[in-house]
C-alpha cells in the first residue's frame, strides 16, 4: 500500500509470528526487487486491534510512521468492519478514523519540543537550530512527532539539493538517533510544499511524520494556522490540531495489493 506514493510492504505477522533479519528486511525494500519506503510488520496485541513495528528501507528502527499507520488502519478497517482502528507503537498508541473509503485520519498525539526529548545531543533552542552543511548556513526547528524531525523553511525548493545536503543533515552529530529532515515553501497561512528527506529511507515521495513536524513548526515560527495543508508531489495530507492539543493527520491511501514473498 502507498500513502501519496510514501509506500510500504505489510506483512502480518498475528496468526504467524518469525523474525526477519536485517539482510531480509534491505531485501524486501531494494527497489530491485520488491521494493518500499518502510516495511511494516503488524504483530498481535492484547490491549488494542494490532502492535506496528516499523523498519526503514536500510534496515533500521522507526518508532513511527504516520502514513504506514494510515494504510494499515485502512487495512484492518476493511477486514474488520471497523470505522476506528487503535494501534500500539513504539512511541505510544496511535488512534485512527477511517473518515470514507480511502480517507483515513490518524492521532499523532502531542508533539515534543523540548532538546532532550527530540532529542539533540546538547541544549540549544529547537525553535532555531543552527546547523552548517558545506558552505550553508541553515536555521530549522526541531520537533519530535514519534521521530525526530528538522523543518527548513525556504523561499525557493529549486535551489534546495536535497540529495546531497539530505543525507549530511541527517547524521550531524547533533542528532544521536539521527533526524527526519524537510524544507518547506510556504504558499499561504494554510498551504505549504516540502522536500523530505526520511531518515534511514532516504528521498521519500511523502512522509506524514513529516507533515506533522511542518505544521507544527509553521505554528511555532506564528507562518501557519490550522487546518494546514502539506504538499507532497502526488498530493496532499491535512494537519489538524484537536482541544488537548493532538495532532491528527488526513489524507488518502492506496487499494490493496497483495504480494507473496519468497525469503
């Protein structure tokens, strides 16, 4: 399934719980093969509809992904008959509304702002944290939705090659677990476009953590007011923020498309 064309391999693993090794999972996600943003393994849970464990295209850790979340919920939505799917993750239970068919919401939850809980390596401001990457000298705001995430915010994407600041972004010693990192356009108070660079997946067609961290740093920054709509180059996701200060997360996902693996 995709979400804005950010897609993943699901395998479900409640009725047959294995282990996959790192080799496997890099296999499954090269391009050359199978080939996806993430893959998710959806395992059984005694509290809730399911426990995601999420594995970037590298093989590494991801304690969150909003729209694999998205996409599984649809997933569950249709095998069940359900209209709300609640999930456990690593960063905590993430609550999904399937609003029409493919039109799904999810609960982020309150974002962390806070250097140690993003986290970076030393205190500095998150609103603005300054980073040099060969002669550039960036300002962005870290936030943490689940991962952590940097926002840059530019007048011109053209310019921004993300290719190759992307990556050296992302391992700056000032992020230990490294970072999610974005350049954001604004088009007005309730749109903007972005370039996304995913931590341990590399150049993504869209993330959804990713449209979250940008509106919330659209809100920090006073560029942004709610509902904010976030462009991906297939489309677009819709951040809202309900009275406790939640974050939720709109927009479409794929049908289904059933694969067999061989591993």
């Amino acid at each position: 399934m995709d979400g804005l064309g950010n897609d993943f391999v699901i395998i479900d693993q409640r009725d047959s719980d294995f282990e996959l090794n790192k080799s496997q999972i890099k296999s499954i996600c090269d391009r050359k093969k199978i080939g996806c943003d993430q893959l998710i393994l959806v395992k059984k849970s005694e509290k809730v509809d399911a426990y995601l464990i999420f594995k970037n295209s590298d093989g590494s850790d991801s304690a969150a992904c909003g729209n694999g979340t998205r996409c599984v919920a649809s997933l569950l939505s249709k095998e069940n008959a359900k209209s709300e799917i609640t999930f456990e993750t690593e960063s905590g239970i993430l609550k999904s509304k399937i609003l029409n068919e493919n039109n799904i919401q999810t609960n982020i939850g309150i974002p962390k702002t806070s250097w140690n809980e993003i986290p970076l390596a030393k205190e500095v401001d998150t609103k603005n944290v300054e980073i040099k990457v060969d002669n550039l000298n960036l300002s962005g705001t870290a936030v943490n939705v689940g991962n952590p995430h940097i926002i840059f915010f530019t007048e011109d994407l053209d310019k921004i090659q993300i290719k190759d600041i992307g990556p050296k972004i992302e391992s700056n010693s000032l992020f230990p677990e490294k970072v999610n990192v974005t350049f954001a356009k604004k088009i007005n108070d309730k749109h903007f476009k972005v370039l996304h660079w995913e931590r341990g997946a590399g150049l993504t067609k869209a993330c959804g953590t990713a449209a979250c961290a940008t509106a919330i740093a659209g809100e920090i920054n006073k560029v942004s007011i709610y509902p904010t709509e976030i462009e991906f180059k297939l489309g677009k996701i819709k951040i809202n923020k309900d009275v406790d200060g939640n974050i939720l997360m709109e927009g479409n996902v794929s049908n289904i498309e059933k694969i067999h693996l061989n591993l």
